[in-house]
C-alpha cells in the first residue's frame, strides 16, 4: 500500500520547508556569531567552525540539491520505471530528507544563538526516525541503481534483489529504533558517547549485513542465469 505522500506534495512542501530554512538563516544573522559552530562531538561539545556565510546557507544549499537530484533520478535510471512502482514510498523519502536537513538547519541556529539543546540525542532521535523509514522503503523498493541496496549482485538478479530487502527492511527498522531509543537513553543518562558507540554498531550491522547477504545468495543461486527473465 502506497503511502499518501505525492511527488507534487513533496516537491513543493520540500520547497516550502528549503526556504523556511533559509529564511530561518537570514533573520536570525544579526545576531549569529562571525564564526559559527557547526559541529558536535557525541558529548555535545562543539568541535568544528565555519564563517557565518557557510553555517547559515549551507544546509539550505544542500537540501535544495537533494530535492533536485532525487527528481532527475528516476529520469536517468536504466530501470527508472520499477520506481514508480514505490513512487510514493519514494517521495516520502525525499521529503523526510528535507525534513530532517530543516530540523539540522534549527538545530544549528539555536546552538549558535545561545539556546542550550541537546544536539547529539535530538540527532539520534531523528536520524533513528530518518533510519526507520528507509526500512519501510526498503521492503517495497523495486530493483533501480540509485535507492535500496545496491551491490553488483542485488543489481544483476531480482531474485537476489528481493531476498536482500527482505532481510534489509527489518534491519533498517530495528536499527532506526535503536538509535531513537539511543538518542533518548544518551539524554536520560547524560551517556551520549557509550550510547552512540552502541547504536553506531547496531547501524553499521544493519547496513553491512545485507551486503554480504546479497552475495551469499548470488553464490547460492550461481550466478545470474538463475534469475527470472
């Protein structure tokens, strides 16, 4: 069952939420230092600087650029027709993106305006939420070269493609509730770094594991050939 999100709505509530970012940037630069924090250790200490220029449109920039590359991928993609097939799982996606680089946006504006936040946890939180959809994207992706995972042995068997993201989905889920449920214990527990340890093992499995999978099928399979035409 496709989800209700649109390529229309998508589009222009990602628009809506680039200028909202941006905007966000430009009335608050008065009152931003010359030089910006722009990057936090899994403590919460800053440990990275940028000119205000750079802290204030990068992430705006960025997020333009998402909406504008994952429109002209379905365009370009050999296999561009399967992602219509999850098209609305597709632009879910895309504008959760956007979502999440807005709420990094805020995220980095109050900190340099002096509002105490707990960076590192609310990221947890919401790279887990942003984890946890890739998990349901994953279940109904289609075989394409730009979203799912795509290894030569995914890529060159639907067979393998299938197996794969049925193992992969779950993974991606469990991962996405794991670093939520992290973000929240790092807050609780003023831990942030023993937890994002944790919850950066349980992410790397989730990804990797269906890497290996994928060719552990492929070699079951012996090759291509038992692919489906």
């Amino acid at each position: 069952m496709q989800p209700t999100v649109s390529t229309r709505t998508s589009r222009i509530a990602g628009g809506a939420m680039v200028l909202a970012a941006l905007l966000a940037g430009v009335l608050a630069w008065p009152e931003l230092p010359a030089t910006m924090d722009v990057h936090w250790s899994a403590t919460g200490e800053a440990n990275g600087t940028a000119p205000r220029p750079v802290g204030v449109l990068f992430v705006p920039a960025l997020a333009a650029l998402m909406l504008g590359v994952f429109a002209v991928l379905p365009r370009i993609d050999p296999l561009g027709k399967n992602v219509e097939t999850f098209r609305g799982y597709y632009d879910g996606f895309v504008l959760l993106l956007v979502a999440f680089l807005t709420g990094v946006q805020a995220l980095l504006l109050a900190a340099n305006l002096g509002v105490d936040v707990p960076i590192s946890p609310l990221v947890l939180v919401a790279t887990g939420a942003f984890l946890g959809y890739v998990g349901l994207l994953l279940r109904e992706a289609e075989q394409n070269w730009f979203v799912g995972i795509r290894t030569p042995w995914t890529l060159s068997s639907e067979v393998v493609w299938e197996r794969t993201h049925a193992l992969a989905a779950p993974l991606f889920v469990l991962a996405g509730v794991a670093m939520a449920v992290g973000g929240i214990l790092a807050w609780l527990l003023d831990a942030p770094e023993v937890v994002t340890w944790v919850v950066g093992g349980v992410v790397v499995v989730a990804a990797f594991l269906p890497m290996a999978y994928s060719y552990y099928v492929y070699r079951s399979l012996d090759g291509p050939e038992d692919s489906p035409a």
